[in-house]
C-alpha cells in the first residue's frame, strides 16, 4: 500500500469548494483484502487506536456507520479507511474537519484508488495521510505489510502524541483561531500570512490585520509599556489604582534586601516575561527569594520583587475600551482522596477527556515537571507522597491554563468598581485589546472594600479562558475586537471577477482591469504573463493559479480584483478564493486534452465550471458554447447572464422575455452593435467598430471578448459610460496585450502576431486574416505546443488550410518530449492532407529562423501572420527587421517627443500617445516586457 501522487488544494476544486488533500492511492495486494476479510482484530484495533471512529457516519449517516461499514457483508477497502483515520487524527489534534470520499479510478487501473479528506491546516493534513497510512500498516498482518512502510520502533501512541504537537505546532492558536471563527461568521474573509498567528482579515485595501490578539492598530508604546512592568506600575500608582509595591534588581543579594524592605511574603518574576514563566509566589524567606531570584533569571536579565497580594488570580478583559470578559484562574492542582499518590491523583485529573496536549482541548494535561516538584517540596510532598482526603496541593505558582490551570467565568458578577478599574488600567497603558491580572479576595466586591491590586497589564491576552472556561458561560471574546476592526456596516471584501474559458481568458481580463481602471478602481490584475497592480506588472510569469490570487487579494492599494483562472492551477491547487462576485466561462475548446486525468469536453468544462459554482453575484456564460450552456443549472449566483454573438438565440430570448441579463450582439444600419439586456430594460452599448481590439469589428474573437468584459462590468457595478469609455481605449498593442492579436504595419506589409496554441484559437485568427483586405499574399507561420497530442497539432494545421499562400511550420524552444523536427512534421502532414501543396510548405523547426524567414519572404501588400511562442522576443524580431534597401523609420531616427517619458508609460497613459508611431511604442514595450 502506498501512496502514488498527492495534491493539496486550498480553495474550491473539482472535489470539493474548500481545503482537501487528494491522495492516488496503490492497494496492491491489499485490493484483495477489505476490512471483512482482514477480520475483528484489524477492525477493533483501530477503533481501539481511534475511538472517535465510532462517531463516523459514513453512507448511513449517524453515529457508527462507518464501524457497522467495515464489519458487514465484504465490509470496505483499504481506501476508503484510509479516507476516515485521516480525518479522525486530525480532530484527536483539534481540527473539526469531517469531509472525506474514496473512488476507484478509471478501467484498467485495479486497486488504486482516488482518496479525498478535507484539512485545517496544509502540512498537518499531509502529516495526517501520512499518520494514517502508517496506522493502517501497523494493524495488518505481518505478511500483508509493506516492506520499510514501518520503523523498527513504531508505535501508535508515541507517534500520535507526536502529530498532536506537531499539529499543534503549526495551527492557529486558540485565540487567533477564536478571532477568525468570529471574522467568518461575519462574512469577512481571512488569509495567514505566516507559520504562526499573522493573519490577514479582508482584502485589499480593506484589509486589517491581527497576529494572536495583537491588532494592526495596537499601539507599539503600549506594547512596549505592558512588556515593562516596572513602568506599568508606576503609571498605574500615578493614577491611583491599585498596585503592589515593588522594585527592580540585578542579583539575588539586592532581591533579598529588596524582600526584606517590602516586608515578606513577596513575589519574584522576570522584568519581562509572559506565559506565568519564571513567577515565583508567597516566598516567606531569604533563601526562598533566592531560589525565586534564579528562577525568574531564566527567563529575563532583570528580576522584579514586588508585595505578595492575597487573594484570587483573575483575568479582566477589556476590548476598545469595554470589558468583555472576566475569568477567576486557579492553578494546576489535585485534591487528595487519602489513599491515592499525588502521582496517580494527576493521571486521574489527566484523564479528563476535556484535557489534552497543549491547546489541542479546552484544559492541558498537568506535567509532573521541576515546577511541580518545588511545589511538592514546599509543602513537604513528593509524588509518591499520599495527600489527606479533601487537601489540595498546588502544582503550579500561576493559574496559567497552559500549565495545567483551569479557569471559571465570572463575568457576570464583577463589581462595577473592579470593572471600571480594568477598563482605565488599560487605557492608561493604551491598549485597544489587554488583559489586566488582578488578585482579588473576592471579585464580587469592590477592591476599594476588600482589597486586591493589579500585578500585571498584558498585551495580547489570550481568549483561551474566557472562550471556553472550565466552568461558567462561555463569553464572546473575539466578537468585539471584529467589531471593532470592521464597524458594522464598513466593507471587508473586494470584488471579485475570475475569467476562465479555453481561449480569450487573457484578452478579457485585460479588457476587464482597463475597463474597471479607467471608472477610478485601482486594480489587481493575474494573466499568463504576470500579476498587475493599477496596470504595472509587479511580477512575471504564468500566474493564473490560486498564488497569484493571493498576491492580488493581500496588496493593500487593490479595491477589485480581476483574476485569470487556468485549468492548470484549478486542477493543480484549486481557485484560489472561497467565493468570487462575478465568474466567467468564455468557452470549451480541445486544449491539454490527454493530461492531468482530462480526456474530453465534457471532463475540462467541469473543471472551468467550478468558477461559476462559487460566483454569488453573477455567472457570465457563452450561450453559444453548448458545454458552457448546461453550467447555468449548477451555480448559485443571484444572477445569470448569457453572452450571444447569434441574436436569434432561442433560450438567450426566452431569458430576456423573463427579466433575465444577457449581452447580445445586434446588427444595425452602422454595423454591429453590443447590447445588454437586463430586467426588460435594452441598453444599446457600443458599435463594435468603435472599439480598437476588434480592428473595426472585423476580429470577431475580439467583439466576444468584449461583449465579455462589458457584461462582468456591468455585473460589478461599473457605469456604462466607463464601460464605454474602457473599450473605446483598448487597443491591441503588445503593452496592452503581448502576443494577442498584436499589430505592427509600419514595414511594407502588415504582420498580426498572436500566442494562439490550440485549434480554436488558430482558426480565430485565421478567419481574421480572410477578413482583412490583403492586396497580396497571405503568409503563415504555425506550430503548435509539443506535449500536445497528435491530433491536435493535426486539428491545429486544419485551422489554417486553404486559407494562406504560404506556410511555415516551426516548433517550440521548449520540445515538451517531442523529438526536434516532430512537431513541424505532423503539421506539415496535416496540412498536406488537407490539400495544401507541397511546395506552399516550409519546414524551418528553429522560431527565430522561421519567423526571419517569413520576414524576407514577405513583399508589400502582404499579410503575414505569425504564431509565437517567445513572445518578448519574437515581437522585437518583427519590429526589428528592416526590408532591403527600406529607410529606418522616422520612430527610430528620432527620440520620442520629450513630454513622453519612458518612466511614465502605463496602461491609461497610452491610450493617450496618439502622435507616437505603432512602431516606437512597440520598441519601447519591448524592452519593457523584458527589463
């Protein structure tokens, strides 16, 4: 048995719209052993390993299920317990995840099958698999085994107590992981930032952000001031609350005068620790405050010895201002019943099932550790010792719930006074979030009558106790501080537009992000070649997965974002966002057929669809495309708008005749016009001629990306006149749009340069060419990418058949497994098949040859298209290339007009260089796309 592939996926996929881990997993000969067979001792121990498996409900959905699952008829494969033990040994570390399903995998393939659980937190659902596999081995019988699956001393109760803390390790603490419960019940969405409690709340410029209870607005001077007791004290004293005395000392000899100055029992603890570490309390004596001294030296160069309050430790907290909670804290302890060893006595406490490792539950386990032992020896006990019945002993000097404290809600019956006093103690430090221990004989009457003082002002004071106390009502503690980071009312989210589609994802996105900057957003734009902000690329590459979702979504100047979404990171990762506003599907074409486990049309519109299964506001769908039709009866969006290029589009017309939304595309006396539909309303929107990237509307791929772009405006909330306004500015340059129906006509023939790599798209650009007027001959230059299948790059030379003068047929630098000259071969072949001659066809493998070659080929009047797939490189080829005896354009005798700065080019600003030349804005983009 083991594990073949895995994938995490951090955001909805094709298995699930939240966090799971999938495992491939090979039975091998245990695909002839179900838990029937494998018989009542594997069965009963693993329950006996994990008795929370008893709670699983499986197919029969109630507590058991699962259990009477694996003991009837054949009972189940190795698989699909393989799902449940994984996510039981998360909830045994705290994690309430409850999502798992197995499937067999396709014919031909026996005993692997597909393994889905869902997961907390990455790396401790991957140890998780992991954990469960090793279980499993362990209960099977020694000849079913895996050689090497084991370690020679494995076994299953160190090994979990190890993954507990292991989990513990990397999860959210118990009140980072309160506040983002209280942030998501609110709808605000929240992104880690870190191994530890950075996390960030909201997008965007929305966002705000918290690490543990520490806000973004909380004051580094009162941060600073809580860490130093000595000068807490003395501004608490200054106003007249209540304090013990205290002082400052360097050795144990000035801890002793000190002591002896304030008058015992004293306190001893580090200048600034935290965590109750290092507190040493009631110390009665010279040798006792030395021990003390020592023990806070461990954790601070400078000891405070201070009175010793008597009284009840509590914790008070006060939240912007009010106190929210209040907590009586008492230390880890057992009461002896006069015949058990205090041993015994804390592995009876220990048993308490809401006990557990570190904050994996409500309380943690005790430790019989060098603290406890110096608490024994004070009162003359060991562990061996047998306390009298009723006797308490501590174990512990604080109340700490991290060492074994337990902690009793009294929030309900604090007096006003002690109320008042927390709340001006941390005013005073100014803090937004603080936590003020206070010792109190009895918290139900005023200090003023009673007594008690403040021994300390926390930053960052932990929820744990007050969230879920051992005793009394559990109090919101998180609530308030999302209140007051996020007023009702005040928004937290972004919006969100995600494009995916076979062809024209980039196109539309771009169009997208103008459209949205030009009605005054500031936009974060993902393509195929980078991640912008406010239209500067701030980095380079293919981002278009879940990473680069998350680059958009936490830069702090973004108020929408747009995001281009490809099969790759969806079925690699998964979308990179819970929920997105508006979710397009441009449409559903042959491209990566054959690879990662999709096969058909139908397989990659289910893996596309997952965009508008997760839109809430609008799904935008090509009703034209019938794969991208049938999503409609799978998402949930408030809204559905259908994009039509045929106006006679029966469903489209029986939608707008219901109210519905659609962006149809109308003829008229002027040409055609893009039209929405919405509520019974007809809003004539733009002649297509009018906008540049459709080259007068002849680019007929271009008309739908905008009709596209236009519709998730419109979804979103964008003015019409914006709307407008974008696409009349959006033209084809390689700024704009690199290697997407690029334009460069300052040679003696016209050059169209697109990235176009699959059938579709070719055969988009191809319809163009036999649209544009050509006085001369048409010219190609086609490849197609290598780990495409055979068929493909043959679809590819189809497209284009009949339709050129002249092909040159190239490949990739890249050969992605195919031998050199393979890719041009089958293209060549194609096209011959297809009836092209022969001796139309050139077989040039190297691209920068290829693209030369067409170059000197081409004569005035001609039109040559070339399909690139460097693309910085191959744009300065073309606007490099001087015809033969042709005079160097007046762009490159002369600079640009001096008002035009180089530094200063951006997506709005070049809308505006219209006395520029084409080609001088193509020199100095070049050299952009590469810096």
């Amino acid at each position: 048995m083991r594990i073949l592939d895995r994938s995490v996926y951090v955001g909805p996929s094709l298995y699930a719209h939240f966090p799971v881990i999938r495992l491939e997993l090979d039975l091998g000969e245990l695909e002839h052993w179900p838990t029937a067979r494998l018989g009542a001792s594997f069965i009963d121990g693993l329950v006996a390993a994990l008795p929370g498996l008893a709670e699983h409900g499986c197919s029969y959905r109630e507590p058991g299920g699962f259990i009477r699952r694996m003991r009837e008829d054949e009972g189940t494969w190795l698989g699909h317990v393989l799902e449940h033990v994984a996510i039981e040994v998360q909830n045994i570390a705290g994690e309430a995840v409850t999502f798992g399903k197995t499937r067999s995998t396709a014919e031909g393939r026996p005993g692997v099958y597909t393994v889905v659980y869902e997961y907390a937190q990455r790396e401790e659902g991957i140890a998780a698999g992991e954990l469960a596999l090793r279980l499993l081995e362990s209960l099977l019988p020694v000849q079913l085994r895996t050689r090497g699956a084991l370690p020679d001393d494995w076994d299953w109760p160190t090994a979990r107590d190890e993954f507990i803390r292991y989990a513990q390790h990397r999860a959210l603490g118990p009140s980072t992981a309160a506040l983002v419960r209280a942030a998501e019940e609110r709808g605000i969405p929240w992104l880690r930032l870190n191994e530890q409690s950075l996390v960030q709340l909201g997008h965007g410029k929305y966002q705000q952000r918290i690490q543990a209870t520490v806000t973004g607005r909380t004051s580094h001077i009162a941060v600073e001031l809580a860490s130093d007791k000595e000068e807490t004290n003395k501004i608490l004293a200054s106003l007249g609350l209540p304090v013990p005395r205290q002082e400052l000392v360097q050795s144990e000899d000035l801890a002793v005068r000190a002591a002896r100055r304030l008058g015992h029992p004293v306190v001893t603890k580090p200048y600034n620790g935290n965590h109750g570490r290092g507190i040493s309390i009631r110390l009665m004596n010279d040798d006792e405050v030395r021990a003390g001294f020592h023990a806070a030296r461990e954790h601070s160069r400078s000891v405070i010895v201070e009175n010793f309050l008597d009284g009840a430790d509590h914790r008070l907290l006060v939240v912007n201002g009010e106190l929210v909670a209040a907590t009586r804290r008492t230390p880890g302890h057992v009461v002896g019943d006069g015949t058990s060893t205090i041993a015994a006595l804390v592995d009876g406490v220990n048993a308490d099932p809401r006990r557990g490792i570190g904050h994996e539950k409500v309380l943690t386990r005790i430790q019989l550790d060098r603290e406890a032992e110096q608490m024994m020896q004070r009162v003359g006990y060991s562990a061996a010792s047998v306390p009298a019945d009723g006797e308490t002993v501590y174990l512990r000097s604080t109340a700490n719930l991290s060492t074994g404290g337990t902690a009793t809600d009294v929030t309900d019956i604090i007096h006003p006074d002690n109320r008042d006093m927390a709340v001006r103690a941390i005013r005073a430090i100014g803090l937004d979030v603080g936590g003020v221990d206070f010792l109190s004989p009895n918290i139900a009457e005023s200090y003023r009558t009673v007594g008690g003082g403040i021994c300390e002002v926390n930053a960052a004071p932990g929820f744990r106790m007050h969230v879920s106390p051992s005793e009394g009502t559990p109090r919101d503690a998180a609530g308030p501080v999302i209140d007051m980071l996020f007023p009702p009312g005040t928004p937290a989210r972004v919006p969100i537009a995600a494009v995916t589609g076979t062809n024209g994802k980039t196109t539309t996105a771009r169009m997208l992000a103008h459209i949205t900057k030009m009605a005054g957003y500031t936009p974060g734009l993902t393509t195929t070649d980078g991640v912008y902000i406010d239209g500067q690329r701030t980095v380079e590459g293919d981002m278009t997965g879940p990473v680069s979702a998350r680059m958009v979504l936490s830069d702090p100047s973004i108020d929408i974002a747009v995001l281009e979404t490809a099969r790759g990171g969806l079925l690699r990762a998964g979308l990179g966002m819970r929920h997105v506003n508006v979710g397009a599907v441009l449409n559903v074409q042959s491209d990566h057929l054959g690879m990662k486990g999709i096969d058909t049309l139908e397989q990659l519109a289910e893996v596309k669809r997952i965009v508008v299964e997760v839109a809430r506001d609008c799904a935008v769908l090509n009703a034209d495309d019938p794969n991208v039709l049938r999503m409609s009866g799978y998402t949930d969006a408030k809204v559905i708008c259908y994009v039509t290029m045929n106006p006679s589009h029966a469903l489209v017309r029986e939608h707008v005749r219901a109210g519905g939304r659609a962006c149809a595309l109308e003829a008229g006396v002027n040409g055609t016009m893009i039209t929405l539909y919405d509520k019974g309303g007809h809003i004539p929107l733009l002649w297509t001629h009018l906008i540049p990237a459709t080259l007068e509307g002849r680019a007929l791929h271009n008309v739908q990306n905008a009709m596209f772009a236009a519709a998730m405006a419109f979804a979103l909330g964008i003015k019409l006149d914006a709307i407008r306004q974008g696409l009349r500015t959006f033209g084809t340059t390689f700024f704009q749009v690199p290697g997407r129906m690029n334009v460069f006509d300052e040679h003696p023939f016209k050059v169209l340069f697109d990235y176009g790599h699959n059938a579709a798209a070719v055969a988009a650009m191809a319809d163009l060419a036999q649209r544009l007027d050509v006085a001369g001959r048409r010219i190609v230059v086609l490849a197609g990418p290598g780990d495409r299948r055979d068929e493909d790059l043959a679809a590819i030379a189809q497209a284009t058949a009949g339709k050129f003068d002249h092909y040159i047929c190239r490949r990739d630098d890249n050969l992605r497994g195919r031998d050199g000259d393979e890719v041009p071969l089958i293209i060549s072949r194609a096209l011959q098949a297809a009836g092209v001659a022969k001796d139309a066809i050139s077989l040039i493998p190297d691209e920068q040859a290829a693209i030369d070659a067409a170059l000197q080929m081409a004569r005035q009047g001609d039109l040559l298209l070339v399909f690139a797939d460097a693309l910085v490189r191959s744009w300065k080829q073309i606007i490099k290339f001087r015809p033969e005896g042709a005079p160097a354009p007046a762009a490159v005798r002369a600079a640009p007009p001096p008002v035009v700065e180089e530094a200063s080019f951006d997506e709005a600003s070049l809308a505006n260089l219209g006395e520029v030349s084409r080609d001088a804005r193509g020199l100095f983009l070049a050299r952009e796309s590469e810096d």
